[in-house]
C-alpha cells in the first residue's frame, strides 16, 4: 500500500480509504491505481496542451484542473469531482467512452466505483475509518519494512537450497 500510494501520488491514508470503496465497488487495487495513474497523467497532459482531446473532455463536464492560486489540484480531488459528473449521466457508451478516456483502460472498470457520486464516496470512506481500513503512514512503512524482509529472507532461504542442492547432486547422481 505505501509504495501504490508513492507511486501513484496519493497519500497512504486517501489510498486505503479508496481501496475500502474500491472493494466494496467490484474495482480491483490494480485497476484503481492504474485509472488514477491515468487519472494524473492526463491532468498534467491537459494543462500543458488546452486544446487537447483530454482538455476538452474535462472542460466538457466542466472539471477544472488548477486550484484558485493556480497549482494544479489533486487526482484525488478530481475523481472525487468525476464521480458527481458520472452519477449525473446515464449509463452507455458515451459514459464509458468518457471514462477510459480520462482513466485510461481501466476508466471502464471504475464506473461502478463513480456511479455513487461524491456523497457515496464520502460516505465508503467514513465506514473505512470507522471499520479501521485506513492505513496511517507509520503502518504504511512498517509493513513495507516486513515485505522488504521476507523479500530478504526468501532470497536467502533461495540460495541456501541452492548451495544444498549442488552439494547433494553429485552423490544422488
């Protein structure tokens, strides 16, 4: 979880309250990281070339991209925005369209997560906090520590076997 969050630039607590809805929505860990990369990737993408098929697309449900002092808002911020845009429109072709084009492939996959709108949204996250789904950066960096370890450990027990096994198989031969 603390490296997804790292690398799709969201913090840790945001991304376990979003993987809680995600569940609860059918949508895959995976897919979510990947829509909210795209997500990112095609904000950046926007603001640097306006009259883009992507800018277009935002500017037609009417998502701004940059906070009042100009900095560029978070994608987080921006999908919580989406979900009240996709909630608002039917279901159908152009909706899914809409979709993978903003959230890359995985745009589609995300539309159950988005069909709730913002209230949804708030309200799957309040119930991962309430249920304790909500990671804190210090449980984000501990758990990351053990997987590096067992990672550390697996190679070593790897090459144990290994050093084992060249020993033996002269003898079992």
């Amino acid at each position: 979880m603390s490296k997804m969050a790292q690398k799709i630039g969201i913090p840790i607590e945001e991304l376990s309250r979003l993987k809680y809805v995600a569940d609860l929505s059918g949508v895959s860990m995976q897919t979510l990281a990947t829509g909210v990369r795209k997500l990112s990737v095609n904000m950046t993408d926007a603001l640097a070339k306006p009259t883009s098929e992507v800018a277009a697309a935002f500017q037609k449900l009417g998502i701004e991209l940059t906070n009042a002092d100009g900095s560029m808002r978070s994608s987080q911020d921006v999908l919580v925005q989406l979900s009240d845009k996709f909630a608002a429109m039917p279901d159908g072709a152009e909706k899914t369209a809409l979709a993978m084009k903003l959230l890359g492939k995985s745009g589609a996959e995300m539309i159950p997560l988005l069909n709730g709108g913002s209230a949804a949204l708030s309200q799957m996250m309040a119930e991962a906090d309430s249920f304790g789904q909500v990671f804190s950066k210090e449980m984000g960096a501990n758990a990351e520590a053990f997987n590096d370890n067992i990672s550390r450990l697996t190679g070593v027990i790897g090459n144990l076997a290994a050093r084992v096994a060249t020993q033996l198989l002269p003898h079992m031969v």
